[in-house]
C-alpha cells in the first residue's frame, strides 16, 4: 500500500518537467492521476510511462489559457474516477523582460496561464475536495519571494498564487482540505539545456545553493509533493515549501 493508494491526482503540465516528475512519483504510491497540458505528443508519451504504474491514469489535452474549459476539466476527470483527492497546479508560462520592458502582454501571458488557472481550477476542484478531505499544492517560487531581476511578470503571479493559497487555507480548512504551495529549484529539462548552453554560469549557480545541486524532478520535487498529498501532512496547511537545497531561508 502506497502513501497516495487509490487516491486521484489532478496535475496541470503533467507532460513533462516538474509535472512529469511529480506525476511519477504519485503513480508509484499507488495514485490514480489526471495529467493535464497543452502538448498532445508529450501528453501521450507521459501516459503511456504511468501506465506502467498505474494502468487508470489518464492524460486530458487542454489549454489552461482557455479560463472557460476548467470547470469541465474537473468534471471530466470526477466523471471517470468518482473523485478527486489532490489537486496540483504546476503549470506556468512567462517570459523574462526587464521591468521597464515589461508590457501588458508579459503579464496577461503569466497570468493566463498561471494565476487564473490556479485560481479557477481551486474554485471547480474544491467542491469534490470537500467530500475527500483532500489537499490543493499550488506552485510558488524563489523568483517572487526574493524579487529576482528580470522576473516582474512571473513573480507578480507567483505572490498572487501565494495570496490566494493562504485565503483558501484559512477559509477551507474546517473541510479538511490542506492547501500548500512548493516553491523549487529542480532539474528540469530547460535547465539542462542552459547548463549546456552556458556551463560557466550555470556552475556559478550551482555553487551558491547551499546543497549544490538542483533539486531532481521526482525524487525531490515529486516526494515532496507526495508528502503534501498524503495523510503525513493533514495538520499542514497554508505553508510555502521550500524545495530549494536551502537557498531561500526564512
């Protein structure tokens, strides 16, 4: 038996990265889970790899940027499986700019497809998460929380994920539902190709997270996540998780 046996999983931009990581990691303590993203090819290959797990996984090609199909989203997977246990947003665009360059479509972009998703995903997901006691992980990240150069656009919606997280966590948590958020720096298949790309800067990088080294997708990432899905975390709530090697400390 598995920490995460039986329950159903929701995880937005499930195909790959981050995602995908987390994904493996719920399947593998006995999750049934939903990948949601915009890529059909990647979506399916991702499937078929928990599958191997998990043979009711299920992969739902949409575009988050498409606020009016969430509500079904949701829907659709209550309709296959019954329930809904945890519900994980990961999924975000952004671009880096500048604050003086950054335009208004910088910030409709990270907010399209990062903000309101979450927002409006919450909104459909709580409902059914009332009748399981489940748990929301929403994603934050260092980028807002220190105010990285460059980053007006994504870190504005990251502390606008972190706002909206807290009010659910105080209001919801007389249902039982835990909502917390992650905040990483993970391994992911961009930064392997700027590690590449510039291995002077990455290394750079590297030597300033205490740990030295960037967080890998399942085995740190995606237990962490398990963690805030399963039971061992019932009595969390309203937290941001820094799944960082020690980098942001407060």
């Amino acid at each position: 038996m598995g920490k995460l046996q039986d329950k159903v999983a929701m995880i937005t931009g499930g195909a790959g990265g981050i995602g995908k990581g987390m994904a493996m990691a719920f399947v593998k303590e006995g999750a049934k889970v939903a990948i949601v993203d915009l890529n059909d090819e990647t979506g399916q290959e991702a499937i078929r790899e928990l599958q191997q797990y998990q043979l009711e996984s299920m992969f739902i090609q949409a575009n988050l940027a498409e606020h009016d199909r969430l509500t079904g989203i949701v829907d659709q997977i209550e309709e296959k499986y019954g329930r809904l246990d945890i519900l994980v947003n990961n999924a975000h665009a952004s671009k880096n700019r500048p604050f003086l360059e950054t335009e208004q479509e910088d910030l409709d972009l990270s907010f399209d497809t990062g903000f309101y998703p979450t927002f409006y995903l919450m909104q459909a997901a709580i409902p059914h998460l009332k009748e399981t006691k489940g748990s929301i992980i929403n994603f934050a990240s260092g980028a807002g929380i220190q105010g990285h150069a460059t980053q007006a656009a994504y870190a504005a919606a990251k502390e606008a994920i972190r706002g909206i997280t807290r009010v659910a966590a105080n209001e919801f948590g007389k249902d039982g539902i835990n909502v917390n958020l992650i905040a990483p720096i993970a391994n992911s298949p961009g930064v392997q190709q700027w590690a590449k790309a510039q291995p002077e800067y990455y290394q750079e990088v590297v030597s300033k997270i205490p740990m030295q080294r960037f967080g890998e997708l399942e085995e740190d990432i995606g237990r962490a996540a398990v963690f805030l899905a399963s039971d061992d975390s019932n009595y969390i709530t309203g937290q941001t998780i820094n799944v960082d090697g020690g980098t942001v400390k407060f």
